[in-house]
C-alpha cells in the first residue's frame, strides 16, 4: 500500500467509482508526443512498426495534412 493520502478526486468520488480517477497514487505512465507534416507520415509508420507493444509508453500523434493532400492514415 502507499502512503499518499486521496486526492480531492479521489475523496469526491470515492463512492461513486472504483479507482476510476487517476490520481498520484497511481503511477505515471510516460507520454511521448509526435508531430509532423503529411511527409512524416512514412518514418511515424515505421517508427511504430519498430516500436515493442508492451514499451510501457503512450503516444499523441499530431500530424498536419494539407486540405488538398489525401490521407495515408487509414
């Protein structure tokens, strides 16, 4: 068990939820953000083929595409 008191999320809906609120009695998961044009596209694509499932990482993907450029993301 840890030391760390509740939170006052945790305390607020502590009868109405089961550990459903991350709180810092959790332990932080990295997140990893990656952004690029329509031309990174290709190396985000291997970059994530190369990338182990289990990496223990989160990643936010923000990729900028011209109105005019199809996607390649589907």
């Amino acid at each position: 068990m840890s030391d760390l008191q509740p939170d006052h999320a945790e305390e607020r809906f502590a009868g109405t939820s089961d550990d459903a609120i991350p709180s810092r009695g959790f332990q932080l998961l990295p997140l990893v953000g990656l952004g690029g044009s329509a031309g990174s596209i290709p190396a985000l694509q291997a970059f994530f083929r190369s990338m182990p499932a289990d990496s223990g990482m989160a990643f936010v993907v923000v990729i900028h595409l011209s109105t005019a450029h199809e996607s390649w993301l589907g």
